[in-house]
C-alpha cells in the first residue's frame, strides 16, 4: 500500500513518465523487421493495452 497520497499533478507527472517508458519499451520489443514470436507479441499487446489505460487517465485529469 501507499502511504502517502499524492496530489493531481504528481500523479499526472507519474502517468507521463509510466507512458514514455512503455513507449521505450514498446520500441525496444516491437521489431518491425522480421517475423515476431507469441512472447513478442503478447508483450507488445500487453504494453499497448497499458498505454490505452494511461490515456484514459489522463484525459480524465
């Protein structure tokens, strides 16, 4: 559990910096040459999911 609450603007700052990283990721994972594995693919969708989520979030901010 978290102990301490932050406020909207933190945690604005904190979906943010979770989007880029996943972008990161995603770039990282998602080979566009070649032929993707079923862990590679998983992975991406998994990874695309997350940032859908995150852009729910933050167009509820």
């Amino acid at each position: 559990m978290h102990a301490a609450i932050q406020n909207s603007s933190s945690q604005s700052e904190t979906l943010k910096s979770r989007k880029a990283h996943l972008t990161a990721l995603l770039k990282l994972v998602d080979t566009k040459f070649g032929k993707n594995s079923a862990m590679q693919s998983l992975t991406i969708t998994a990874i695309k999911a997350e940032m859908e989520l995150i852009e729910q979030k933050l167009k509820k901010r």
